[in-house]
C-alpha cells in the first residue's frame, strides 16, 4: 500500500512532465523552440511538437496577414504643393529566425515600429521624387506609385524577417495652412488656361474668318469672270444674228433697229423729246404719215 502511495505522485510528476514536453502549433502561427534563448527548433507547419521541459521555451509568431496603419506623414512633390498622406500596410512574419534575432524580444510591436519607420522614408522618398508632382499622386498613376512604395519597403523589411504584401494609400488632404493658399493659386492656374483657351479660340475663328472671306471673294470672282464670258458670248451670237439679218434685208433690218431705238428712247413716263423734225431719227415716222396721207387721198 506504501508502495503505491509512493508511485502516484511520481506518476502524476511524470504525466505533467510527459503534457509540459507537448506543444501544438496552430495552422495560423509560426513558433520556435527556445532554450536560454537559442533557438533549437523551427516549427513552421502547424501539428505537435515536443519539448524539454522547464528548459526550452515555445514563441509563437502570427503566420497571417497582419495590417498597419502609418501616421500622417507631410510630403512635398515636385510641385512644392505640400500633402499629408497616411497609408494603410499589409505585412506578414515571412521568416521568423530573422524576426527573431532583427526585433528580439520586443515581438510583433517593435516590428511595428520598425516597419513604420520604413514605411515613412519610402513614401517620402517615391512621392517626393523628381516628376512625382500633387496631380500625379491624385490621378490614377497612383496605384504605380503604390506598387513601387511596396517593392522598396518589402527589400528593407526583409532584413527584419518581414514581407511587405501591399500597400494602400488613404488620405491625401492639404495641410489647413496651405489649404487657402493652393485654392487660390488653382483658380489662377484655371483662370489662365481659360485665357489661353479664349484667345485659342479667337484665333481659330479669324482664321475661319479671312479663309472664308478669301473664298468669297475667290467664288465671286470667278462668277464675273463667267458672267462676262457669257456675256461676251451672248454678244457676239446677237451680233453673228444682226449681220444675218442685215444680210437677208438690210431695210428691214434698218427698220427694226429703229424700233428698238425708238423702245429705248421713249423708256419712263418722260416722253418728251426736242428734235429737228427733219432728223433722220424720225424717217420711219415720217414715212408712215406720208403713206397714211396719200392712202387718205386715193379714198
């Protein structure tokens, strides 16, 4: 009976040493096994392990994406139009016998640390590059310039056993002294390209303007010149017709040709003509009263 009294406790001191030497490793973590602060074992696939009791220590590091939010940093383009810009970093623990001996004991929020000092010279260093200006920030370049923050933390990270997955930049606002100053200066800069733009466009229209006159007077032009050419034309027919006619009978065409004398001189309500009644303008007249008189006589 003695002898099993003197048995359990040893069992029960072997049974908690046996659970002690047991750890178990989550699919969501990384751990090391520590002894006086060497690392014996590397544990990075989640299952169990096993461990000298009382001498060696589990660490377990976080094996999912973690996120940082990075303070308001002010940056200066090369605009000299000064912003403040925050970022939002997803990072995860990508090698953790690097993290351990880069941060130490300090763990996960000296790494934070650590990373918010990178994190802040490289999005000093990119957005404040030369040809980075504020409107390149705002416009959709932007995602560029994330991608290239991201390359150039995730080098620098790595040396603390740290993988940079993405960066994302939040606000980008004007600090409130600039603000008034840079809302006058973008009326301006608007005032003067609608300028530009109005006298753009009044040189446009006098353009339009002397190329339409140009063509006016180009197609007016050519109109009396083919006027005259008509005209020149219609003349000689009229004249080719008159020497037909005065070939034909030459007394009647002397006759009509008074007519027409007559038809043009008579023109208007004015009628009255001073002349000589022996004027040859008159022949015709003159023969038709004769002729009148002496078919009155023979009557």
């Amino acid at each position: 009976m003695r002898r099993i009294g003197f048995l359990i406790p040893i069992a029960v001191i072997a049974l908690v040493a046996l659970l002690s030497s047991i750890f178990v490793v989550d699919e969501r973590e990384k751990a090391l096994v520590l002894r006086f602060g060497q690392i014996k074992q590397v544990r990075t696939e989640p299952g169990i392990g096993f461990k000298v009791p009382l001498l060696d220590e589990v660490v377990r590091f976080e094996d999912r994406i973690l996120t940082l939010e990075t303070e308001l940093i002010e940056i200066t383009p090369a605009d000299d139009r000064r912003l403040l810009v925050d970022a939002l970093v997803l990072y995860r623990i990508d090698d953790v016998v690097q993290f351990r001996q880069a941060i130490g004991v300090g763990g996960q929020r000296q790494a934070e640390n650590d990373l918010s000092g990178i994190m802040e010279s490289q999005i000093r260093a990119v957005l404040g590059s030369q040809g980075v200006t504020s409107n390149t920030i705002l416009s959709p370049e932007r995602s560029g310039l994330m991608d290239q923050i991201r390359e150039n933390a995730d080098q620098r990270a790595s040396v603390l056993g740290l993988s940079v997955v993405d960066v994302r930049l939040r606000q980008t606002n004007l600090p409130e002294q600039n603000f008034d100053a840079t809302l006058q200066r973008m009326i301006a800069e608007r005032d003067r390209e609608a300028t530009d733009e109005r006298a753009r466009g009044q040189e446009a229209a006098q353009r339009i303007r002397a190329l339409a006159d140009r063509t006016y007077e180009e197609i007016l032009s050519e109109a009396r010149r083919d006027a005259r050419i008509i005209e020149g034309e219609a003349d000689a027919e009229r004249n080719k017709i008159f020497a037909q006619a005065y070939g034909k009978d030459q007394e009647f065409f002397e006759f009509y040709r008074s007519l027409t004398a007559y038809e043009e001189a008579l023109k208007g309500s004015n009628s009255t003509m001073v002349m000589s009644p022996d004027s040859e303008f008159f022949n015709y007249l003159r023969s038709d009263q004769g002729s009148r008189s002496v078919e009155g006589e023979t009557r």
